[in-house]
C-alpha cells in the first residue's frame, strides 16, 4: 500500500492537497503529511503540516479537552523563549508555503500563504495544539511542538493504526465533530466538547480541509 492510501485509510477519505509524508511513526507509518498551499481547484488549504496518525490525534484531543489550548497560550505569554520560538517557526511556516505555491496565488489571491501554523492569522493565539505537534515532527526543533509532544506518554502508539483504526475509535477523541467527517474519532470529539471546533480554526485535523476556504 502506496503512502497516499494509508493516508487515505487512516482519515476515512481522500486526502486533499496531498504533497508527501512529512513524518513517519517507528513503524514506517505516515504521521504527518505535507500539504500543498492550494488543492487542485485553486482553493487554499491553510495547513502546511496535517496530523494523520489516529492514535496521536485522539491524544493530543485529551490534553486539548482538558484545557491545554488555553494552557499553552498562557506559557507562551509568559515564557520569552517559547514566544521568541514560536515567531521564529511562524516566519518559517510562511516561507515553505511560499515556496510551496512556486508563484500560485489560488482563489484567494496568496492571502492564505502568510497565515501560520495550523492556518492561524494571529500567531500569539493558539487555537489547535494538533497543528503545533504536526508541525515538530515534520521540523524539529520547534520547542512548543515538542513541549506538547513530551505530554504524550507513550509517544507512539504500541500498535499500528492500520491494524487497530476501528479499536482507536471506539475509544479516542480528536477529530471533527460534523456529521460529515469520515474519521473514526468523530464520534467522540461531540462527547468531550474539544476546543478544536471550526474548520478554520483546526484546519490540521482530517475533514477540516473540507471547508478551509476561508481560513481566520
């Protein structure tokens, strides 16, 4: 099975915007994709690094659940050097976007290629830890990223998700709460009210790409 397909399988749907697997878990399993400025309409997709692995997604939704967002905005106002690191990783996320488009500007007339991690408009105001951790992986180094990702104990999953995607959901959280999503964490993200709740605020989550065209 090609990366594009397991990609597939583990949001329940076509990627879109699709570019390559960013990072891999232990196994050789994609963890984060790299996705291209625009889809193939000309419309923007505001995360440049996607969180894929169901079992990290779900994970990183307990901590999001249990106040994380509004946690790590606070640390960020108080720690100079995570703020000083996330203006930094700002100014880099905008630039491979750049790079990415080559010179396409999309519907939207290249607006979407200065938005920061997670397609966020104000960088200083976190609004999915989801797209922090995709973004350490994919880069390392990215301190907020792999402060968050140190929370996750264990790291990675025992198991493939390939071989347990249905068992993840019936028990983890952390994908769209919409009667469309086609991921198996749907379900349970309505139950445990995540702060992640808009698409253009949490575009790094699956489905969220279905209506980032116009992204805060």
């Amino acid at each position: 099975m090609d990366d594009r397909a397991i990609v597939e399988q583990q949001l329940g749907r076509p990627p879109r915007a699709f570019r390559r697997v960013a990072a891999r878990c232990p196994d050789g399993t994609p963890a984060v994709t790299e996705q291209w400025p625009y889809d193939d309409a000309g419309d923007p997709f505001p995360t440049t690094y996607y969180l894929t692995c169901p079992q990290l997604v779900a994970a990183v939704a307990r901590i999001e659940a249990a106040g994380g967002v509004e946690r790590w905005s606070h640390q960020v106002e108080l720690d100079p050097e995570l703020a000083a690191d996330l203006e930094r990783a700002t100014a880099e996320q905008r630039r491979i976007r750049r790079e990415l488009a080559g010179g396409n500007v999309g519907r939207d007339g290249g607006s979407s290629l200065e938005l920061g991690i997670g397609g966020s408009g104000n960088p200083g105001r976190l609004k999915c830890l989801h797209a922090h951790v995709a973004y350490a992986l994919a880069q390392p180094g990215y301190l907020l990223g792999e402060r968050i990702l140190a929370e996750l104990e264990p790291r990675w999953p025992p198991d493939c998700c390939l071989g347990g995607i249905g068992e993840t959901s019936a028990e983890s959280p952390g994908r769209a709460a919409r009667p469309e999503a086609a991921s198996s964490g749907a379900p349970i993200a309505l139950a445990i009210g995540a702060p992640c709740v808009l698409a253009s605020e949490r575009a790094s989550h699956p489905t969220d790409e279905q209506r980032s065209t116009n992204p805060s």
